[in-house]
C-alpha cells in the first residue's frame, strides 16, 4: 500500500545547441519519492528527452568581389567591394550570416598634381601682318617632379598660344616711271 513515485512536470526546452548545421536540446523532470516511503521503486521512463533541432543549412559567405576603380585619381579617393550571405533572406533577418557585406576603403591619396604659374609671353613669331605667342606651365606633384602626363592635372591646358602684332606690315609702293637720266653722255 506504499504511494508510487512520480514525476515532476517537463521543464522547458533547452536553447538549441547549434542555430544551424544541427544541434540538439532537452527538457528533463524528477522523480519524486513519497516522503514516507522505503520503497526502492522508481519511476518508469525516462528523466530526460533530447530532440534534434537547428537542422537548416548555415549562412556562408561569398569571396569578396575585385574592388572598383578608385572615385578619384589622386587627393583621396574611395573605393568598394561587396559580397553576399548564401542563405535565403527574410524581412526578418535581410543579413543572417551578421558579417559586413560591404567594405568601403581609401584609395589614391597621393596629393594631386598642380600647375605651374604660367611663363612669360614668348615673343610674336613677326613683328607686323599677324602672328602669335605663347606661354606655358608645367604639371607637377607637391615635390616638384614633374607628372608624367600633363592630363593629370584636373582642368586646363599646359600652354595658351594668342594672336599679336596683328597691324599690317609696311609695304612699297609700285615703281615709278623712270626720271629724265642725269646726263647725256
């Protein structure tokens, strides 16, 4: 006439062992003996129950792509490169591997190349009926050395040519008629 044991209630799940690629949980309950009992019995069945759970494929990460070309040649620029989380994304979570999926990085900071203050004029190719002069500048980096292409310079050109002495050269008239020769002999 002794009381049976009995058992406590299940407790809750356990948190998953795993969120993917397969993990386990498990909930357990006691066996509670009657206080008064020299009973050796136990309960039947099990203390615990495990379950498979977090079975779905884990999130991975692609390689990086190339970075894109620079936003600037040269005074610092920026430039990017991406890359995705192979899983299926939800409204939930848009990026479940929770990594960056873009990496934003400098580029091209050397300071850029300038201009020199222009030359004085050249002198006009003629002195009357039209010609032209010139000046020049060079395209240099901020230790002097010159670049290697005039171009790299943001805007303008390496010379400015402009008309001078545009006011009609002296011209002879036509010949006259001979004068009387000064002698006879």
């Amino acid at each position: 006439m002794n009381p049976c044991p009995e058992w406590t209630d299940w407790t809750e799940w356990t948190a998953c062992s795993k969120s993917c690629g397969g993990g386990s949980r498990k909930k357990v309950r006691e066996c509670l003996l009657p206080k008064s009992s020299d009973n050796k019995m136990d309960c039947l069945g099990d203390s615990e129950t495990i379950e498979s759970c977090g079975e779905s494929d884990c999130p991975t990460l692609t390689p990086w792509s190339d970075w894109t070309s620079c936003s600037k040649s040269c005074g610092g620029g920026s430039q990017r490169r991406v890359r995705d989380c192979k899983l299926e994304r939800n409204g939930v979570n848009p990026n479940p591997c929770l990594a960056d999926l873009e990496e934003v990085g400098p580029c091209n900071e050397i300071d850029c190349p300038k201009w020199t203050d222009w030359s004085d004029w050249t002198e006009c190719s003629v002195s009357c009926g039209g010609g032209s002069k010139t000046k020049i500048r060079e395209c240099i980096f901020q230790d002097g050395t010159l670049a290697p292409e005039s171009s790299a310079c943001q805007e303008g050109s390496r010379n400015e040519t402009e008309d001078c002495n545009n006011e009609p050269c002296p011209t002879f008239t036509p010949w006259s008629e001979w004068s009387e020769c000064s002698s006879t002999w």
